[in-house]
C-alpha cells in the first residue's frame, strides 16, 4: 500500500469525522418551534395540541377515577380550552427547548390535589398493559423528537441527556380512551403534536383546573 493511499485515507477518515461532530452538534441546538415558527421559551406558556385533526383537543388534567394523583390527558374535543405548560430544559444554559434535548414539563394550573403538576412517567396500567402519565413528585425528564412534517413532533420519554450512561425503557407519548377520558401513555402508536404559545391575561396568570 502507497504512502500516497495512506494518507489520502486518513484525511477522507479526518474529514468523516469533522462532518459527523458537526452535524450532532448542529443536531443538538436544534429549536422547537411553536406554530408560528418561534422557538420554544421557557419563559413562555403553551398549549400542546394533536397535529392531526379527529385526535381529541388541548392536553389537559385528568382526573381519572375521583382521586389524586391527576393524570396528563386531553379533551375531548379540539373546542375545548385545555391548559397551558411550561417546559423547564435540563441543561440550564438553555432558555429555549431544543430537539433531542431533556427537559420537564408542567401544567401552568392550579387544581384539589396538594401536589404539583409535573409530568411524570407512571406505573403500566393492568389493562392496556402502557405506562401512563401522571402528575406529580419530583416529575420525568422528557425530549421532543423530529417527525417528516416541519414544526410537528413527537414527545419522548428517553432522558440520555440526564444520565449518558443508563438503560431507560424508552417510549413515546400517544394516546387511548377510557370511559370517555383520553389518557396519555407510552408504549402505543405516537401522538404527532404542534405548540401553541399562550397568551394570558396578567388579571388571570394561572388558569385553574377545577379538579
């Protein structure tokens, strides 16, 4: 093998390898974007509604069976208010929400249950055999992840940012029906979402969910 070849190959393995960093690291800083092409602040509130019409409305408390804790659902019509979130990114540098990136999430309202209002991974229901989402305690770590259409996305349990290192039973946030209530859990088809921001009159800065 020529000195020629040699170096010819370390410099295209060189190059490989700058392209490939840059391209995660360009990956990395990738911004949510609400429905009017704005990156998602922490400073802000916002809606979290279905990108596809005929899937329920607004996410929203649920009070599932009379009791605490409330779970995260959706209304059951695209009519209905729903509540406003706020997403909290792990890495504390950030005031936007990035794509593939950690972060918590909770519901901008009040409720009955002394708790908060974090989204938090659940234990697996015994009938749908899916882990739900519930509020409450110290909340989970979530990321939004990329979907084919621009400013639509799909919501993921898969906190690697947080711990590099772990093993998590990843899955992604859909959606199922019971007893007239849309419940959201992991471990089912997907539920494509789009972010609207809030605009909430400083008389009325926190919405109360009345359950």
């Amino acid at each position: 093998m020529s000195t020629k070849f040699i170096k010819i190959s370390t410099l295209s393995l060189v190059l490989w390898l700058f392209m490939a960093i840059t391209t995660l690291a360009q990956s990395e800083d990738e911004q949510v974007l609400d429905t009017k092409g704005h990156p998602l602040d922490s400073r802000n509130k916002y809606y979290i509604k279905p990108a596809i019409t005929d899937s329920g409305g607004v996410f929203t408390l649920i009070n599932r069976n009379g009791s605490c804790p409330l779970y995260v659902g959706q209304e059951n019509t695209d009519l209905d208010d729903g509540l406003p979130v706020i997403f909290t990114p792990f890495a504390r540098q950030d005031r936007v929400v990035k794509v593939n990136r950690d972060f918590k999430v909770r519901f901008s309202a009040s409720s009955i249950c002394v708790q908060s209002t974090e989204w938090q991974v659940g234990d697996r229901d015994t009938k749908s055999g899916r882990r739900v989402v519930i509020t409450g305690g110290a909340g989970s770590y979530f990321r939004i992840v990329n979907t084919q259409f621009k400013s639509v996305y799909n919501i993921e349990f898969c906190p690697t940012e947080v711990c590099p290192l772990c093993k998590f039973d990843c899955g992604t946030i859909g959606r199922f029906s019971e007893n007239g209530k849309i419940l959201l859990a992991l471990d089912g088809n997907a539920l494509p979402v789009v972010f609207q921001r809030s605009f909430v009159c400083k008389d009325n800065p926190t919405k109360s969910a009345d359950i």
